[in-house]
C-alpha cells in the first residue's frame, strides 16, 4: 500500500519527540493472589529473606500501576551455583492477570502481548536488567529450576517507570467527594502512563498512537498536564504518514520509522479535524491549525464522499464506534459526520477559511439525518437497512446537535428507559454517552453515569482506568480471555476532563 | 567451607585464559525430525521464501556439533506487526533433544540445562542476538504467536562457533579404515568444542572443569592440537584453590570468579599427579612441574591417608570411578591409588624429588590389594564387605600393575567372561578399560573394543561423542531423561588419543 507521505510535517514530528521523565518505584508488598484477588499481604522487607529454588514463586506488588523496565539484584545461597537459574516473569496491570494461564489464552489477538518472560541467568550474583517495557503493578517471579546445591534471594527489585509527563504536573481536582477525588486520581494515572513518546492507546496493549485515543487524551491533557507539544507531535505523525487517498489512518507506528497502519476508520479520521481544534483552542497555536488545515479540510471532503444519493453515510463506511458486535455503524456515523463539520467550520472560522461548502452540507446532512434516519414514532435515531436502534446512534446524533437541546433530553430519556440490546461495551462509548448528557445541559445525569461507571471501577480496585468495563459481567472481553485486556487504557481517562471540565 | 587460595597461581591460571577463536557457520538445511530422526531435508535455500505465523516451526541444520551464539535476521511480511513476535528457539545436540519434551523432564539434575529460549521482538526487521551460549548441531525456531496481521520471515542465520583452538591445527589420523577415521575426526571435533576458557566437561552442560574430564582431554590435546598453555591453566587453576586441606577439588567454577566446587573425589584428586606427570611429559615445561610439585604431593599423602588399619583404602573414599549405581568403590580407589603413586614416583624422580615414602608405600599399598582385595580362587579382585565383582575393579587394579602381565591378560579375560552385573556406563570408564587391554599388550583387544563402542556411536549419527552410552540401551540416563545427557563430552573424546599413539 503506497502512503502519502509529507516529510517537512515528519521532521516536526521527530523534533517534537518527548524526553521521558524516569522515576524509580520499589515493590511494595509481597502478595499471594487466589483467583485473581490478593488474599494476602506481608512486608517487602521479608523478600531479602526468601530462598526460591526449583519451583518457588513469588509475588511483588508495586502500590500502583508503573510502564516501565524491571532490574533485579539476585544473589546465589547454598554452595556455588552448579546450573543456570530458569525464571519466569509474569507482570499484570492487576492481579487477575497473575492467576490467568496464559497457556489457555486462544483469543483472536496475539498470545505475545501477554507480559511474560522466560530468562536463563548462568553467572551469580546478577544484575537482571530485562530490556522490554512493560505496564504493570504485580510481578509474579517463579524460580523454575535452579539446582539442588543451590537457591536464589533477590536483593533488590526496582522498576524505572517512564512517562512524558510529571505525574505532579497533572494537578488535582478539588473537591469533598472521596469517589470523584479518586476517579480524577485514576484518570490521571492512567493519563500518564499512556503518555510516553505518542499518545499511547494502552502501555500494555497495542503501545500505539491510535487517533480515537488521542482525542480524548488530548481533552484530558488540557485540563491536567498541559503537555501540548505531545499532542502536536501526534498530529504531524498523522498528518504526515496518511492512505494514499490522503485519509489519516486510523493508527501509526512510530518503530522503527512512522507508517500508517492499513486499517481506515470513517469517525477515527474524520478526529482529525476535532482534534486541530481543541489544540488550537487549549494551545493557541495558530501556525500549527494553519499548517494543518488543508489535511483536516480533506478529511471532511472524504467523509463527505462517503454519502450514498440520500446524503446518508452509507452502511459499511468503516466506522469503529465501539466494539459492540452487531452494532449498525450507519447512524452514528452520520452523526460524527455532522459533528466534525461543525468542528471544522468553527475551526476554519478561526482561520479565517472560506467554509460555506462545508456550511451548505452541514445543513443538507441534518436534514438527511432527520428525513432517513429519525424515527418520529419512537423518537429514537434508526440505523441501517433493519433500523437498529443502539445507544451510539442517538449518543452521536444529539453530539451532532441533530435537534435542539429538548429532544436531545427525550431522545436520551427514551434510549435509557428502552434500554436497547445493541447497548455500550467500550469506555470510550460511554464517555461519549456522558458528553451527549452534558451536551444537552444535564450535568447531573452526567455526574451520576461516571460514578456509576468509573466509578464503579474504581470500587473493583482499578488503579488506572480499564479498555473494557462492563459493570454487569466484569470478566467480559471481545478477545477470547481477559488476560489480553488493556487495563490503563487512554480511552477511558476521561473522568479527570470532565469532572475539571464540566464540575468546577 | 574455607578454601585454600593461592594467589599467585590464580594469577598465572589468568594469564593464560586462551583467546577464543571465532568461526561464522550457516545452516545446511531444513529438516523435519520425527521421534528423535530426521525425517526430511531441504534446501537451507528455501528459508527465506517461508512465512512463520503463529505455531509455525522450522528446525535447522547447521550439518555439524557447535558451540557459540547465535543471531537471527527477522523481518516481517504482511501488514505492518501490530503485535510482538513470540518466539521459541530450542537447541539440540543432536535430534533426539528437538523431539524430547522438556516440559515432561523430572530428572535429578536442573531442567535450566535444556537449552530452550523464549524472546518477544517488539520492532521489525529485528536482528535477534542472543547473549548465552549454546551446543547444537540442530535449531528448532517456533513462532509461538505473531499476530493476523503479519508473518516473519529468517533472511539469515549465524552461528559464531568459538573454540580456544582451529579445527585445522588437529591434524589427523592417516588411516584406510573409514571408522577409525571417522573416529578419530569425531573425536577431534569433541575435544574442540569441549576446548573453551578452560577444558570443559561438556559445552551444553555442566560447562565446567572437572579434573576426571581434564585428565583424559589433556592427553588427547597433546596428540592432536597441542595446546600445551590450556592444560597449564588447568592445573594451576586446580591448584589456585583447593579445598581447606588442600586437597584438589573434583572441579572447578570460574565465573564470576575462581571457585572450587564442595565436590571431593578420591580418585579425582589424586589424578592431579598424572596430570602434571603427563603435561611434563608433553610439554617439557619442568618450570611448571617443579611448582606444583608440592600439591601433586600433597594429593598423594591425602589419598594415602584415607587407608585402613589394613593398608586398603577405605569403602567410602569419595571415589568415583564410574556413574554405575551400587558400585563399591573400595578396589578401584585402591587400584587408583597405586596408579597415582607410580606416577607420582615418576614425576618426582624427573625433578629429582626424594620419592622414598611414596616408594615404600606403594610396596604396603600393592601388599594390602593383594592381600585384601584378591580372590585367588576367582582370579578377581574384590571389593567392600560385599565381596563385589566388577569391572571397575578389575580395570584399576590392571592399570595399577598389580600383577604381571599375563595375570592381567587373565582377569581381563575372565572379567568379560563373567561379565558382572557391576558393568560400565559412561566412555570415561571404558576408556580405562580400554586403557587396560593395552596395559597388557593386547591391542587387537583395545581396538576391537573400541570399534564396537565408540564404533557404535558413530554408526548412531554422533558428529561428536557422548556423555552416556550404552549400545544396549541407547536412551539410558543416569538424570531421568536424555534430554538433559550432553552429546558432546570431555571423557568420550579418546579414541583420537588411543589411535593416534597406539595405533600410528
């Protein structure tokens, strides 16, 4: 697949390459974890005192969750070494990937992104420095083999935890709500831990820049770290590596050069140009929007091609939405389509763009929203050739501000009591189903969803917020195992945006 | 435990860590092993047309037994890697290590001996070092997981073989007797690969220097490579640090630093002796003999020591002789002993040393076996309480010279007649029962013995010679699985030194 590639916005993005911040964390606690709960705790001041030999495993716990690199110090006891140590690592963002078997993990992602190690250690004592990165709060150590004549102690375990961002520099949220102070905690976390050289997706899964991330974590960014060359760096990694067509892709490698992943996501890309905004407006900087203009002026000129003769998004335009299965993607579609014109049409305003054509199908594609995808018996937007009725329709049409802000509140009124089977699966869904709340004035509504979400998650321990949440099956995964979940997972930190944002 | 360090001589033993020799060897070819055999080959040409994904394997054939380290050029092909590569890599000496299961293996001795490794690759094209050191003729590599996205591809496979001496500085064994020569070449090719820092057991495992295993090596070497400096090295090694009564160690660990195993052999120790006699011999170097005379000494007194109030040697000595379970060790320490006192006799006589009380204890100690441990009804030695029967026995009392030679000639004959259960397991001691027959002058005997053991494994495919063998069961292990049996081992690498100084 041939790219189109524009160097000049490349090197931006190269020299904008954030020097990581390090920190140096010590576990804190040894652990035992049963079914995926820690069932005991005792000091860390007793592992200089443990002997593993064959077979003997134990469990570090760090306090919170770190993405980083391991070192260990590990001295030999007993006579002298008379064969290598065989050791395994298993680290776990919490403590139910410690009790999860990889071996059984046959989901549809790779097995690889379980974090797991297998060492040979041949010379004592040894400094065990393990080159990958890994995103983790619980580290699981097994002395597979050692020998008969001899067992290891490990002196001293530290991890390097790495981020773009000081964690102190994300301020706080003032407020006397125990469960909102530590939702914002959380959101944050899980905000800088995604933050390393891009705006990852998740530090322990995919560790990539993917544009749907981005945007919320831009959001997030603005109101805590304010770390706005980062965001810029990923907007010339999109906009200088896109599909051949000009289309911003929906994710980008950065290793071991930047390259547009194949996969196209009709909403992902057409971000492009909500994000231009928010950084413009959290930035100020103009050159940038400027120089950027033309790639988010395209993006709205493919989402646009994209209508079939009705002026309706058509039904397999590529849209991601959320991960529910099933879900028709064609209405909510059209209402990311309508949102991003608005997003565009207020940012080429700033720039003083000429922006009628986009203001001309603005209203053309309200009005196709209304004529073909409105259903006035229900009340509800439908979607598809079956007109489905799912929670990312009507989300994305009252985002889109398809009617006014009263119908907006009967729409969600309505879609919350009929309660559809094609419901929300992701945060990132959810997150969207609080903005349509604040969207149309019902900041109350809003506050009681995130703490029934987030919150709720923070309840079941979470240290930084999760890919996938569903409070009523909480093990649930569209990967065939929840030891492949991503559990700091950028589309999910936004509770810090918007409790700063929408309740200060 | 206390040691007994001479600084000085650990000096000396460090001046003369060899400098390795580095030679890059590529696969020959793509083989399938089915239950331990190669099955099929293929063109090595072929690899880098083939696509590895997820359960993939293909095993390597490097066409000949290395030791040294191993880099792998990766790249991927299909959509760019959206995942890490999971990988095994296993070695084998030979095939039957490609098809054992390690994770079946219970054995006595560490499963961190099995040379399996497990790496995930992050970035694509990626060239794979792996940092320890490995023994194999055969490489199995398994994409344990990639992702759907993509597959890997090898473009390039390097072995850096390293060796402290050039294959080519062997020389050979002119002969028109394709076994023996083959032999001789199987042998040199076991020696070489065992020559690394110091003279190793063997290269997979244990890797270390055992004096049992240096004895034989050292009078191979001066037959073939002559590296006189690496037995030098040995020997002050073994000298540098002894135990804390200064008996010598049955080996030796020197990383991270210079360290002698709890291990104590009786026979080991006193083997010292004919080490030193045997390279003043060879080398000519009295400077050195001179030296460590006094140790040399010092391991006769200590084995002269551990004698009864009969002048026998006492059942429990700390000998080992042979792996052979249920052995009594009491006539072949004995036999041991008298052989190490002739030699030292005759070290000390070339350096003018007084050897009278070495002189009249080996009249005492010939007395007490024939005394003690001679069954004149049998014609056989004896051994322990038990009276037991074996050929260690016999082999030790042979070449400790007893009796006459035709005395000799008659308890060869009537050992393998009587053909105790107390047999022989491992080449080193056939290599003395073969030592034996030319003890007597019967060469026709030793060569047709050798032809049939070491013959034997030839004809099984070995490109260098076992730890282990038994013709008659050729899977036995002393350690629970031959996955965990090194194929290419110090003490099985004589025939080049029985044929070439016998033989030529």
């Amino acid at each position: 697949m041939k790219h189109l590639v524009n160097e000049a916005f490349l090197q931006k993005a190269a020299a904008l390459k954030p020097q990581l911040v390090e920190k140096i964390h010590e576990p804190k606690a040894m652990v035992e974890i049963k079914k995926g709960k820690v069932v005991k705790s005792q000091s860390i001041d007793q592992l200089g005192q443990m002997q593993l030999g064959k077979g003997d495993k134990v469990c570090l716990d760090f306090g919170n969750h770190y993405v980083g690199y391991l070192t260990l110090h590990i001295h030999s006891e007993g006579e002298h070494p008379d064969a290598p140590l065989f050791m395994k690592f298993k680290f776990g963002e919490n403590a139910q990937e410690i009790t999860d078997c990889s071996e059984d993990y046959n989901g549809g992602l790779s097995r690889s992104w379980i974090q797991e190690e297998w060492i040979h250690v041949d010379v004592f004592p040894a400094v065990v420095q393990l080159s990958r990165r890994y995103a983790m709060r619980f580290l699981e150590l097994t002395a597979i083999d050692t020998s008969p004549h001899y067992k290891i102690v490990i002196d001293h375990v530290e991890f390097k935890a790495v981020s773009a961002v000081e964690e102190s520099a994300g301020g706080s949220y003032v407020t006397t709500d125990a469960l909102l102070q530590k939702m914002d905690q959380v959101s944050l976390k899980t905000l800088e831990d995604c933050m390393q050289d891009v705006f990852e997706d998740g530090p322990k899964r995919d560790r990539r820049l993917w544009i749907g991330d981005l945007r919320l974590e831009a959001l997030a960014n603005y109101e805590t770290f304010r770390h706005y060359d980062l965001v810029k760096r990923c907007l010339y990694l999109f906009a200088g590596c896109r599909h051949e067509n000009g289309a911003v892709g929906a994710c980008i490698f950065t290793e071991p050069k930047v390259f547009v992943d194949f996969i196209y996501m009709y909403d992902y890309a057409l971000f492009f140009v909500s994000i231009l905004l928010d950084y413009y407006k959290a930035s100020g900087d103009e050159a940038t929007a400027r120089e950027l203009w033309a790639v988010a002026r395209e993006q709205l000129m493919i989402g646009l091609s994209a209508r079939d003769e009705r002026g309706v998004v058509i039904e397999d335009s590529g849209a991601f939405l959320d991960w529910k299965l099933g879900l028709n993607k064609q209405a909510g579609a059209h209402g990311v389509l309508i949102y991003s014109l608005r997003q565009g049409i207020k940012l080429g305003k700033l720039l003083g763009e000429d922006v009628s054509l986009f203001e001309e199908e603005l209203v053309k594609t309200i009005r196709a929203a209304k004529e073909y995808l409105w259903d006035p018996s229900l009340k509800l937007f439908v979607s598809g050739k079956e007109k489905q009725i799912s929670y990312a329709s009507q989300v994305w049409m009252v985002l889109a501000g398809v009617w006014d802000q009263k119908t907006n509140q009967e729409i969600l009124a309505c879609l919350v009591q009929l309660d559809p089977e094609m419901n929300m699966v992701t945060p990132y869904m959810n997150h969207h189903f609080v903005m349509a709340y604040l969207e149309c004035g019902q900041k109350d509504k809003a506050l009681d969803y995130i703490k029934s979400y987030w919150g709720e998650m923070v309840k079941d321990g979470a240290d930084t917020f999760w890919e996938l949440y569903n409070p009523k099956n909480k093990k649930e995964s569209p990967y065939g195992s929840s030891i492949i979940n991503s559990y700091c997972h950028a589309w999910s930190c936004t509770p810090t945006y918007i409790l700063r944002k929408f309740f200060s």
